[in-house]
C-alpha cells in the first residue's frame, strides 16, 4: 500500500470513528450519572431522520443539526424521565427508545417524503462538507468534544458531581447537591451528544437519511465504551480503532488475499464486528462499570 | 439555657407506620448529647430528618433557638448541622480531597478550591489530630481513616453540631477510645456532639447528657452522671432486663471439634485465614474476637464447608473430614451445624415464607416428605419452633422479611439447635438484633453449652464474647494473636490483640 492509500484510509477511518465516538461519548456522559443508555442507537436513528428531514426542507445543514439535536435531546429527556423520575427499568426504558425510533422514522419517513423511507438526497448547501484534511466541521467539533468530555469530567465541578452520581448517589445528596438535577445533566448531554453523531450519519457521511442507517452503531458504541473503561481519551482511541478496522475492510473489498484468493465481501464487511468481540474479550481485562448506574436513586419511601 | 437543636413534636411516617412520633428534644450547646435505642426505635430516622435528608411529616425544628426549615441537606449544612452517617457517605473512586471537596468545591473549575482545601485541611489536622492524607484513593484507607474524613467534610463545611451514627460499629476499642477523645477535644472547642449509639457503655464513657428512644417515641432524658447501664437498658426496651448471662461452671468433656492449621486463600491468593489451629470440647463456648473484616468469617466458613480450605485438617468428633469434598450438607448429617453471620445473605430466604426459611439445609430430610414437600410438616415444624423460641407474630405463613432482625435470627437458631448438633458454629448471633431478643438468644446458646455441645462463637462485639465464652481467642489479619479466659482479660487487653499488637504474656 502506497503512501496516498495510507492516507485515504486514516481519513476514511476518522470519519468512520465519528459517529462511534459521538455515541460513546454520550453513553459516557450517561453512565457517568448513574444512567444506563441502551437507548444510544434510537436517539443517532431519531437524529439521523430529523436532521435530514431538517436540512431536505431548509436546505440548510445548520438547520439539519439544530433538528438532530433536538430530536436527540427529546429522547434522551424521556429516557431521563424514565430512569429519574419514574425510577423506571433502564434497560427497557432504552430498548424502547430504539423500537420507537427505528418504527418511527421509517414510518413518517414514507409518509412525509414517500421513497420507502428515505428522504431525499442532499446537495449543495445542504449537506456539510470538507473544512480541513478533507474532515467537516462535525468530526472537528466530536474529537473536540472528547478532550472538553475529560477536561469537566475530571477539571470541573460539574464533573467531580456527575462521577460522584454514577459512584454513590447517596454520597452527593448528603453534601447537598440534587442527584436528580446532576442525572439529568447527564442525560441531556448524552442526548446531544447523540444528535451529533445521528446527523453526522445522514447530513454528512451520507447524503440523505435511509432506514436503519445507524446498523448496530450505538451498540458497538456501548462495546467500546466498555473498552475504553469509561474513559474519555481512551474513548477516543478506542473508537478511532474501530473506525480503523471499518477502514481496512472497506478497503479489502475485492482484494485477493496470497493463498486464500478473493474473501467474499461479507467475510470483510464482517472483520469489524468479529474484531470488536474480540478485542472485548481479549484485551479489556477487568472492566468496572460507574458503581451506581444503571440503578435508580430513591431517596424516601 | 441556650439550646443548639430543639426538636418540637416531631412525626415522621412511611406509609403506614410510623418511625417517629411525637418526638420532644433539646439538644445543649456545647455538650456530647447521646441518644440510644433499640434497632428500629426510630434513632436514625430522626437524625435524617434533623440532617434535612428526611422531611418530618410534622413537627418543628429549632436550630439555634430559631425556627428552621430544612427541604435537603443543603439547607441543614448551611445552619451548621454536619453528620457522619452510619454507612459512610464517601465515593470510593475518588480521592479524600475530592470527597471532602464534593458540594462545596468553590468555583466552576476545581483547582482554585482544592489549593485552599488542602491548606484548611493541614490547619484542622493540627487543630484536632484529624490528619489524612488528601491525595490517597478512598477505596485504599482504612475504616478509621475513613471516619476521620467524613469528620472533616462536616467540619470543612462549618459545622457547629456534628451527629454522629454509630460510629463505633466499625473501630476497635483503641480507636474508638481515640475517637471519644477528639469529640471532647471538639466539645471544649464549643462545638456540639450528637451520638447516637445501641452500646450503653459508650453512652456512660463519652456523654455528658442522654435521651432515650423506644417505638419512635422519645421515653426518657438522663444526666449521664446520675444515670446507669441498668436503668438506660430497661427504658431502651420498657421492662427489667438481665444484662448478665448466668453461668454455670463448665463441664468440658471430650474434644468435639479440632482443626489443624487452616488457611483460607481468597481469589486473589492471599491468605485470609493464616494457619489457624483450634479446638472446641463438648461443653464449652470458645469465642474468637476480631475486628471485622479479619478472616473470622472465613474460618467459620470453612469449617462449615462453605469455603474450600487451601490446606490443613478437620476433625469432628474423632472422625477426619475429607476436606476437599466436605460441603454444608455432609457436615450437617456429620452433626455440624451452623448459624452464619449474615443471615440476609446465607441463613434465610427473605421471600420465602418463614416455615420454608425454617427448613433450609434440611429440606432432604424424609420428615418433610420423599418426593414433594409435607407442607403440613414444614409448618407445623415452625410452629412448634415459634412457642419455643417465642417467635413473633406466630404465623409459619408470612414471607420472612415480615419478621423483624431478632424473629428471623431466632428463625434460623431454632433451625439450627433443635436438630441437636453435636457442634454448633454461631456467627454474629445478635448483629441486628434488639436487647430483649439477646437476652433470649443469650440464655439459649447458654443452655446448648450446659447440654453438653461444643460451640464456636464469632462475634464482633467484646461484651458478647466476654458474656459467653470459656475462652476467648482473638483474630487479626488471619492470624489468631492470643487466648484468653474471660476473667483474666478486659477489653483493652483484647482490643491491643485485636489490632495485632500480639502477647505481650498475659
């Protein structure tokens, strides 16, 4: 491989690694709290559909973020509400987000735009393109945030509280900081953060949103997010890993391996997938979860 | 007379019940004020609410001879009021200094207020003996240590009353001495100390005055100095209670139960029980003393089969048991039986009805049936338990989390004793359990050894080991560092071996 395909492929890997990173950032934020997030791929899917929808209608990308955003946000607020308020199973909270996104999206999708599902293809003004290295203002803006995610979590007082929330809620509560409010901090920038990367997929790395376009993303998110321990900067790395390996198949397509001849493009478009199972389970070693997520805070009975 | 806290009349339910009612206190400025009870009397709801993390139901509080409403604990910080809680309130993935920083941290960026808060913890350090080192993980310090932050969160916050939780529950004597010492130090310096506590021993060492609670109520209010153990014992639980346990002369007969140096390795490796030798005769109650936390859970453990032994021997009654085979059930047919120390966790089935509960470990016995289960035996096997053993309310058909701390361990005794072992091993037999209850469960372990059984007794309370045993060994760091008869030791002599500061010849 020559220099320049070296380079196609780190850049293809980084854009692949955006929208992971956006989601494991997210799940990261939650978890952090206390949160549970399986929810991950229903709010990028929400945000992958509102944003287009946004941009097909206003042709304008700004507007198509705005949109994603703010689907995101609304589900990942649900999701809280669920979890804080309602002292609600997380997990079922999270797995309907995903069933009422993936049913949703494709449902008003037809009706609004009446191409199976899709909306229309972007173009021009609507649909971000390259600033830098041939990288948009959105894979900027997501490995910024991975550095601003570990300069609060670990800097800051909002931090220090979101840690204390996802360890011992009981512990923050007595020394007079609402665990209700600090969760819901949590949940919101899960929430954005996830409209980050829902938009990313359909206003930026795609032209237009299809159904089902996240495949297992906000999962493999989950995945990483294990991997990198909960940690802000090894989440980045992790993700760019993975993106990595997205990559490479990519780029393995239609190759001919030395003495096994051309691999059947399913057996790369699965590498990732395999990859990730076992990097999990060979390399992660002893992974602690935040020790109060996925647990409801009930103060008073 | 200026008061520091007065509480006027409070109530506080929790659906139904009431874990508060009416409760009157004044609280001097400037004083160690104790409050004890049973468990249950409603001692900690009372302080949560005082804490602001409750709202009393009704009622009105007093801080400072005004009037205060408190809708968290923030507002109950801010009027001064600081609380060590009974189960710390510390995040053990963060640093002392991030804990004592949390809610208070001044400032949106952390590193302004962490430079000030390490130099005010150097000043309270050598104000009041209160040093820790700011940078040290919470999950790596010990439980004393821990105590001490949770001391200084309170007094980095400004706080002018400190209520304090049972605090002893998890020190040894020496560091509880210590402990004491520094809350007068604090009382001298104007501050005002509430403790509330289930020891009355304490009570009389540490406090200047002491309020009594029963069922939510508030019963009596003492001077320390013109009250005693005897008439704070009988208003805890409202009649005439025996603090003492009567004793015969023991009668020790064959040895029962020996086991030769046990050692125990937990799944890192690392020996929680360090050869440990020992031998119980029939007739004769051998207690072993220890700080929690010090390998006496694993010893019981296994001996009783639940825990695989890395080496060393068993012997019961003559008979060597295979070791590497043994489980609960073959040392129970062997005439080995055992009441764990946690009875949550091993010794019942919180959702099983109580007649079920009664029968575990026992349930292959043919008395309840071959097949399917006799349900009229199982139950009228507890029903029979419940006269005996006064257990309340008498209904084999309630789930057994219905029954209060000191019914469901009488649930598991009366399981483990009326199948008539040869050697009983008995975990922390009244951890949780109200004093009219230990009186009972005192007489019958009592009565078990005077038939002639061995008995082996773990328990983390001196005054319980010192009633009970014949001999006394004490545990550290998985190590047994001496024996001792009951009459020719104290509690200080016993706390230092606790600690593992070892014979110094007795």
């Amino acid at each position: 491989m020559d220099f320049d395909a070296i380079l196609i492929v780190a850049g293809s890997a980084v854009r692949l690694a955006t929208p992971l990173l956006c989601a494991c950032l997210a799940g990261l934020w939650s978890e952090r709290s206390g949160i549970v997030d399986i929810g991950l791929e229903g709010k990028m899917l929400a945000a992958a559909f509102a944003g287009a929808s946004a941009a097909t209608a206003t042709g304008s990308a700004m507007m198509g973020l705005g949109a994603g955003l703010g689907a995101s946000l609304a589900m990942g607020l649900l999701h809280g509400y669920a979890s804080i308020d309602r002292n609600g199973n997380q997990i079922v909270s999270g797995m309907a987000i995903n069933m009422i996104a993936a049913g949703l999206t494709a449902l008003v999708g037809a009706a609004w735009f009446g191409q199976g599902g899709r909306t229309p293809s972007l173009n021009g003004d609507a649909r971000f393109s390259p600033l830098l290295f041939g990288l948009d203002g959105l894979t900027l803006v997501t490995i910024l945030c991975a550095f601003f995610t570990w300069l609060f979590l670990y800097k800051s007082r909002f931090g220090l509280r979101l840690r204390a929330a996802g360890e011992n809620p009981a512990a923050l509560e007595t020394a007079g900081v609402s665990v209700r409010r600090i969760r819901y901090a949590g949940v919101a920038m899960c929430g954005l953060l996830c409209g980050l990367g829902g938009t990313y997929l359909s206003v930026s790395q795609a032209a237009g949103f299809l159904p089902q376009m996240t495949a297992g993303k906000g999962f493999i998110a989950l995945a990483a997010l294990v991997f990198a321990k909960w940690k802000p900067i090894p989440a980045l790395f992790t993700c760019l890993l993975f993106g990595a390996l997205d990559a490479i198949a990519i780029r393995m397509q239609g190759i001919s391996v030395p003495g096994i001849g051309a691999v059947p493009v399913q057996a790369i478009q699965a590498l990732p997938y395999v990859m990730t199972v076992i990097l999990l389970a060979g390399f992660v070693g002893r992974a602690i979860p935040p020790r109060a997520s996925g647990i409801p805070y009930v103060k008073e009975n | 007379m200026a008061f520091a806290i007065e509480l006027i009349d409070i109530h506080k339910r929790f659906g139904t019940v009431y874990a508060n009612r009416g409760v009157n206190l004044q609280i001097r400025k400037g004083s160690i004020h104790g409050i004890v009870g049973e468990n249950g009397a409603g001692k900690s709801t009372l302080m949560s609410i005082l804490y602001g993390y409750y709202a009393a139901t009704s009622g009105t509080i007093m801080v400072d001879g005004r009037e205060a409403h408190m809708r968290s604990s923030r507002d109950a910080i801010a009027l001064g009021i600081g609380m060590v809680h009974q189960h710390f309130m510390l995040v053990e993935s963060l640093t002392v200094l991030e804990n004592i920083l949390l809610g208070s941290e001044g400032g949106f960026w952390l590193k302004g207020g962490m430079e000030k808060l390490r130099a005010r913890l150097a000043d309270l350090g050598k104000t009041y003996g209160l040093e820790v080192d700011p940078d040290a993980c919470v999950a790596d310090i010990g439980v004393g240590q821990r105590q001490r932050v949770e001391i200084l969160k309170a007094l980095v916050r400004g706080a002018k009353v400190l209520i304090l939780d049972e605090p002893t529950a998890v020190l040894t004597p020496t560091e509880a001495d210590s402990l004491f010492d520094m809350l007068r130090v604090l009382r001298d310096e104007g501050k005002t100390i509430v403790l509330i506590t289930h020891k009355l021993r304490e009570i009389m060492h540490a406090t200047d005055h002491v309020s009594v609670m029963r069922r939510g109520e508030m019963v009596a209010h003492f001077e320390t100095a013109s009250t005693s153990v005897e008439q704070l014992a009988d208003a805890m639980v409202g009649r005439k209670v025996s603090l003492t346990v009567a004793r015969a002369p023991a009668h020790e007969g064959r040895v029962l139960l020996e086991a030769h140096d046990l050692v125990v390795r937990d799944a890192l490796g690392v020996a929680r029980v360090d050869h440990v030798s020992l031998t119980v005769r029939a007739g004769e109650i051998v207690g072993i003393a220890g700080v929690a936390g010090n390998g006496q859970s694993q010893l019981l453990e296994a001996i009783a089969g639940m825990q695989r032994l890395a080496s060393g021997r068993i012997v019961l009654d003559g008979q060597e048991i295979d070791t590497e085979t043994s489980n609960p059930r073959k040392m129970r047919e062997l005439g080995l039986m055992h009441v764990p120390e946690d009875r949550h966790r091993h010794g019942l089935v919180m959702s099983f009805e109580a007649c079920e509960s009664g029968i575990l470990g026992f349930q292959h016995d043919e008395e309840y049936g071959r097949t399917l289960l006799d349900r009229a035996a199982v139950e009228s096997g507890l029903a029979r338990d419940m006269e005996t053993y006064d257990i309340r309310p008498r209904d084999p058909r309630l789930t057994t989390h219905s029954f209060s701390g000191g019914n469901q361990q009488k649930i598991v005794l009366a399981r483990e004793i009326e199948r008539g072992p040869k050697v009983l091993l008995v975990g922390q037999p009244t951890r949780g359990v109200d004093i009219g209850a230990i009186e009972f469960i005192h007489k019958r372990i009592m009565a078990l050894r005077d038939a002639g059984k061995a008995i082996l007794l773990v328990s983390v309370e001196l005054d319980e080991i010192m009633a009970l045993s014949d001999r006394i060994l004490v545990m550290c760091d998985g190590r047994i560092t001496g024996e001792r008869r009951p009459d020719q030791t104290n509690s200080r002599d016993l706390g230092l071996l606790m600690a593992g500061i070892s014979d110094k010849a007795a």
